[in-house]
C-alpha cells in the first residue's frame, strides 16, 4: 500500500524482501481467504501504549476505502461475521491486487534481497544488500513483529529502530492460543476438536465468541481476543452459558422436572461431549432436586465464573500479531515518519498498535502504509 501510494505520487519505489514469495502472511490469513478489513473497525478496536496515535491515519483510509480498491479489481468478496470481510474465492486475490498496483504506479519489487547494512546519508540513507547498495531519499520499515517465524519474521525493524535511538515497547506474542497445565489439559484433551460460545475475562476487558478446545490447550477467537490483555500469572474468567440465566433456569428446573440432572441441562446448551466432561470433571451426580439452593447457586457460579490459569500461550509460533514494538510516541501520526528524522518512517506491524481479531490488523497495515505513502 505505501509503495503504490507513493509511486501513484510520481516517487520512484523499490521494495526489498529478504522471502523468496511475496505477501505469505496474507496468503495465510484467514484459512487462506484474507479478511482483508473489518466494516467497524474504529480506534477502539486497537491496543497501544499511546491509544490516540492510531485515530489520525485511521480516520484518512478507512475500511470503506479499502473496500472501494477490492471492488475495483472484480475481487468478490463476503461477509463471514458482523463486519469482518473475507475473499470469496482465495487470499491470492489480494496479493495479487496489491501486486498489480505496485505495477501500476510503477513501484518494482525485488525479493530474496537481504539488508545487510543502513547508514545514514546527507540526502537520505544507504542501504548495503544482497543485491548491492542502495541510495534513497525516504525508508520505510514495513517489516511487521516477531509473530510466525517460518513465514519469515524477524526482529530486523526493531534492530533499525534501535539503530536510530528509537525505544521499543516490550513485545509478546498477541491473537495466540493458550497452553494448560498438566492436570486441566488432560481433562480436556478428550475434547480436542470441541468448540463452544463463551463469554471470557480477564482485565476488565471481555469477549463473546467461540471457545475451541486442542490438544494443546485453548484457542478460537475468544482465546484469541483475550490473549492480548492477558499477562503471565493472570486468570481467566470464563461463562459458559453467556445466553442463560443460569440460577434462574436450575431453580425452575428443579421446580418443574425435579429429577433432571445438571448433565442434562448443560447438554441443552453446550456441545453433548464438552457437557459430559464438564459435569465429570466437577463431580455433579444426582437429581436437582438433591440440591439446596445455596448448591445450585455455587454451581451457577461454576458455570458462570470458570477460573483458569493459563500455564502460558504457544507464543510467536502461533500468534497472529505481535504486540508492542516501535514507541509510536516517536513517530508522525500524520505521515508515520520518525519525528527527528522525517525521512525515516515506521508503518504496520512493527509499531506499538495491534488490532483485535477480525481484519483489523490489515486495516491497520493499509491505513498506515497510506499515510506514509502520501509523504515519503
């Protein structure tokens, strides 16, 4: 996005790549199909240790503009959840969208080309590559967190920013599945493959999505969600009936058909394996009518506050994102370049903004990438 941005400007692009295929993390995302944007994504929808930094370059490219590009290209497109739009078809759409701008703006591309040195220049900045040195006016880092290895990621962008006196915000891995401990994983691993709605908690922050159970421990985008604010140490408070009231229900229960058993009604609302295991692992036999009130309320708060206690996430092997990275208190809002160096700019990933799940972080990635597009 910034490379055709500026190109359409009439600058003379060139990206380097140190990957042998272009866009692999896109090409990855979203079970192969790309949610390339979500319809509400706002500010709100963002984490960063200087919240109002993202609001500027947000507000100039919006979802809607992004939306525009796709539909210009003929790419079809569907909406899989409130706001989060995926390619009908397959991720290549996008790249290969992205791609052709470049080519339109007259923005070349060079892959498997490594950085091995940057200096700094009275017009600008010298690269040495793979391929030879390089001269430029303007550089741009794009080159996002520490988040899935095996497509490529490094911490070369936070070793630049460092470079150039830059502070970089304590980073960890975001949008990540959660490993067990021993005891509760072997509980659960029966129920690998199972997946139900939840409402989860942790730091006054709450998400109601899915829950899936894996071998590993727990993901789905309720895990997902939460693993941003969660920090070692920290509990989570899950609710497993989001849509009942749950005392209310047992008591009348209890009223109405005093021999039906918890087991029973957790099969009316939860997937028939996760239910049974459940009700085993807490040890609840016998008919309602067996329980006091003051029983059926502790259950209720079972069913409604479960407390875990992660033993800890899969880390960068697995995230989505990367949070922290680049103090945006440094940068631009505006064009995103380094506030003491105006021709050295940080966009995407590689900075201290990380979205929710559902597209944002590609809204993000455009949005920034625009905004130094229009300046470098």
């Amino acid at each position: 996005m910034c490379a055709a941005t500026a190109g359409y400007r009439g600058r003379r692009v060139l990206v380097l790549d140190h990957a042998n295929k272009p866009g692999k993390k896109i090409l990855m995302s979203g079970g192969g199909r790309c949610n390339f944007t979500n319809l509400n994504s706002t500010p709100a929808n963002f984490l960063s240790d200087n919240p109002h930094y993202c609001i500027s370059a947000l507000k100039r490219y919006t979802p809607q503009d992004f939306l525009e590009l796709v539909e210009r290209h003929g790419i079809e497109h569907e909406e899989k959840a409130p706001g989060q739009l995926f390619c009908k078809d397959s991720a290549k759409d996008i790249l290969n969208m992205l791609l052709t701008e470049c080519e339109w703006a007259g923005a070349e591309v060079r892959m498997k080309t490594t950085v091995e040195r940057i200096s700094e220049t009275e017009s600008g900045y010298r690269l040495r590559s793979g391929s030879g040195d390089l001269a430029c006016e303007s550089l741009v880092i794009a080159t996002g967190g520490l988040s899935i290895p095996t497509m490529g990621a490094t911490g070369f962008g936070y070793e630049v920013a460092k470079q150039f006196g830059l502070e970089i915000l304590p980073t960890r891995a975001g949008l990540v599945p959660f490993t067990l401990h021993p005891e509760l994983k072997a509980q659960l691993a029966p129920l690998s493959g199972v997946s139900c709605p939840v409402d989860v908690q942790c730091h006054d922050q709450h998400f109601r999505d899915p829950m899936l159970v894996t071998h590993r421990g727990l993901s789905g985008p309720a895990m997902l969600q939460i693993s941003s604010f969660w920090e070692p140490g920290d509990s989570l408070t899950i609710n497993l009936l989001p849509a009942c009231k749950i005392t209310e229900d047992l008591l009348n229960l209890r009223n109405t058909r005093p021999q039906s058993t918890i087991g029973q009604y957790l099969a009316q609302y939860l997937p028939k394996r996760f239910a049974q295991a459940f009700n085993e692992m807490q040890g609840w036999t016998g008919p309602l009518q067996s329980y006091k009130n003051s029983d059926i309320e502790q259950v209720a708060e079972i069913l409604g506050q479960w407390s875990i206690k992660p033993a800890g996430t899969e880390g960068y092997r697995t995230a989505e994102v990367t949070l922290g990275g680049v103090d945006t208190r440094q940068l631009s809002s505006k064009t995103m370049a380094v506030l003491e160096r105006p021709s050295l700019y940080f966009i995407g990933e590689v900075v201290d903004v990380t979205g929710h799940l559902g597209g944002h972080n590609f809204q993000w990635a455009w949005a920034s990438g625009v905004a130094a597009g229009n300046s470098a």
